[in-house]
C-alpha cells in the first residue's frame, strides 16, 4: 500500500464527498426501516417535522461537517492513511468521540444513557445508522485517500455527490405531499 499523505484540501475535498454520501446512503435507510417518520411525528420528539425546509435541505450542510472531520483527520494522517487498518482507527475516532463520548446529552451517548427518560433500547436503536455510518465513512475515505491511482473512483465520488446535492437543491422546489 503506498503512503501516501494527503494535503489538507485535497483530505477536505475526500472527506466532504464521503461524508455526504453515506449520511445520505445511511439517512434514507434509517428513515426506511428505522420508521423515523413515525418518530420525528411525535408531538414530544423535540424535531423539525420531515417537511420543513431546514430538514429537506439538511444534506446540503453535509459537506461542512465533512471539512470540520478533515480538520480533525489532519493532524492524523500518518496514523490514518497509508495503512491497512487505519479505517478501523478512524472509525473508532468518530465512534468514541462523535457518538459515544459526546459532551451533549444526545441519544445513545453516555450522557444521553445518564440524563435523558428515552428508554435504553430506543437511544441504541439509533447506532444501526450512526455506527456503520461512521464505519462507512472511514472505509470509503481511506480507501479513497490510499489509492490515488484509481481516477474512476475520484470520478464517480464527485459524480454522485454533484449529482445528490443538485437534486436535494432541486426537491427544495419541489411542494411536499
């Protein structure tokens, strides 16, 4: 495996496209088989309904998270890329740190477990998206960062990401049924 070391911007640029597209690969599922409509409906569930404009563009705010993960992954980069396991290192940054670590009391945190009345299964029911989104996420970029070769892939990443998020531009002038 070559070592190669990504420039921040080039790293921004990966991270923002892998990023955006498995939340959105990882979203839709969710929303599918997780039944999140039926959730986020409640009267008490403290979320924007499914029709507000904030959350049908949510998306498109994607690639901001992306950078903010790249400034993260920087400083780490010879640990990360360039090595067959550095996936799995990246995965576990964002799963301690972003899900289970969390300084708020989001759901299925350990504050969230501590401080929230949501019961124990409904906040881990929420790692079946986040945990093989994360897992996903570090995958797709290391791969990606580790085979700069593959021009195909560089092609079909952007290709997908451009494409998503000039439809969800497009839904947003959409009426919602």
């Amino acid at each position: 495996m070559p070592n190669s070391q990504p420039r921040f911007l080039s790293l921004a640029a990966k991270t923002a496209v892998c990023h955006t597209i498995t939340y959105f690969c990882m979203g839709v599922l969710a929303f599918y088989f997780l039944h999140y409509a039926e959730l986020i409906a409640r009267p008490c569930s403290g979320m924007r309904p499914m029709t507000d404009p904030l959350v049908r563009a949510a998306v498109l705010f994607q690639p901001l998270r992306g950078v903010l993960f790249a400034l993260v992954f920087y400083p780490f980069r010879q640990q990360l890329f360039g090595r067959a396991h550095g996936w799995l290192l990246m995965g576990w940054m964002l799963i301690a740190l972003g899900i289970l670590g969390t300084f708020a009391a989001a759901p299925g945190s350990m504050e969230g477990l501590i401080y929230t009345t949501t019961p124990i299964l409904q906040q881990l029911r929420g790692w079946l998206e986040i945990v093989p989104q994360a897992l996903l996420l570090s995958a797709l970029l290391c791969y990606w960062v580790n085979n700069p070769a593959k021009k195909w892939l560089t092609w079909l990443l952007s290709a997908i990401f451009f494409l998503l998020m000039a439809l969800i531009v497009l839904a947003l002038f959409m009426p919602m049924r």
